[in-house]
C-alpha cells in the first residue's frame, strides 16, 4: 500500500512536471511577442512626433481681397479703387523691376474678382463668405451665361477673320489680272488733264507723248504715212 501510494505522488510529480515544461515556452514566447509589440509602437510613436509635416507656401488667409485690401462684400468700383492705388505702389517702374512680384500678385487678384462670373467662382471654391456665398445656383447660371458669349465672340471673330481674308484675295486677283492697255496714246493711269500739271512735271509728259508718237511712226509701214501725209495735205 504504502509502494502503490508513493508510485501515485511520483506520477503527479511527473506529471507536473511535464505541464509546467510544456507551459514555459508558451509563456516565454507570449512576453516576447509582447515585448516586440510595445517596441514598435513606441517606435511608430516616435518617429510620428518626430517628423513633421511640411509646411505649405499657401496662406489660406492670402485671399484676392485681402491682396487688394478690401472687403469680400465689396462692390467694383471700391475694388477698381483700390486695384489702382495697390498697383501705383508697387509698379515695377516705381520700386524697380526685380520687385515685380507683388505687382504680379496684384494683377491677379483683380483679374480673379473684376467681374462676377470670376467672382463667383473665386468665392465658391474658396469657400469665402462674402457677396457669392451659397448663391451655388446663381453662380452657376452666371458662368454658363458668360461661357456662352465668350464662345461666340470667338466665333465672330473667326467669321469676321474668314471674310477679310476672302475679300483681300478677291481684290488681289482682280488687280494681278487687269490689263494695261494704250488707247489713243494714253496709258491707263496716266492723267489726261494738262491743267492739272505744271512746271517740269507738264514738260516731262509732253515729251513722254512725242516720244511715243515718233516711236509709232518709225513702225507704221511706208504706205500708211504716205497716205497720212496726203489726207494732211488735202
């Protein structure tokens, strides 16, 4: 009884034994798992506080009415205003052309809010609470308006452009193709009013005609003036 008694705390102990062996590992390769974990998060940590973001050269507060110094509520004539004052100050003849930048950035806020179809649409993508602000449908009723105008201007342009072009081609082909011809001894082109000359000028065209004349004679045939000289003499 008593052997059999201790071949039972024997086998306990063994097996004991055999859990706690089997246990170890497990609890071992837990806490290293676990260890690993809280090191990558504390290195996520902080490489995240370490790094920054960049920083952007934007300035959402740099708007075109704060460029031109008025407000969003403003109407043209105070943002033509102060569209001529600014850029009086900073015209590059002014302060020097290597300051041109500011000039620069004036001309475009004027051009972004000078007319309400720019204006519109400068304020909604902004996001700019001023005269256009959630007038989503006006605007855009605005902008399909002016879109469908300037399409038309250029369409008359090209029309007007086409039709010069025609006409200058028509005229060029007319005079490439206009005979001169002497009628009379006289040349188109050529003034026939000797009043209208005088001095030298008178002079220089009668010669001119004599010219002509001996110059037709001396190819007429023989016959010709013979019969020319005797219808002169009768």
């Amino acid at each position: 009884m008593y052997t059999s008694k201790r071949r039972r705390n024997a086998k306990r102990v063994s097996t004991k034994a055999t859990i706690q062996s089997s246990i170890k590992p497990i609890v071992r390769d837990s806490i290293i798992s676990v260890l690993l974990i809280i090191s990558m998060l504390s290195l996520v940590c902080h490489v995240g506080t370490s790094v920054k973001p960049s920083e952007s050269t934007f300035d959402i507060r740099d708007t075109a009415y704060s460029t031109l110094g008025v407000d969003p509520f403003a109407e043209y004539p105070e943002i033509a205003a102060a569209w001529r004052q600014r850029s009086e100050e900073t015209h590059p003849d002014r302060i020097g052309h290597e300051e041109f930048q500011e000039y620069y950035t004036i001309q475009s806020a004027y051009y972004s809010i000078y007319i309400d179809p720019r204006r519109c649409s400068y304020d909604q993508r902004r996001g700019i609470q001023g005269k256009w602000a959630g007038k989503y449908k006006e605007c855009n009723e605005i902008l399909l308006a002016y879109y469908r105008a300037e399409l038309e201007k250029e369409r008359e342009r090209e029309q007007a452009a086409r039709a010069k072009a025609q006409e200058e081609g028509k005229t060029s082909k007319m005079t490439s193709e206009e005979p001169l011809c002497e009628c009379g001894g006289n040349t188109h082109g050529e003034d026939t009013n000797d009043e209208a000359l005088d001095g030298e000028d008178l002079v220089s065209v009668k010669e001119e005609r004599t010219r002509r004349q001996v110059t037709r004679s001396d190819h007429e045939p023989v016959a010709q003036r013979r019969t020319s000289a005797y219808s002169t003499q009768g």
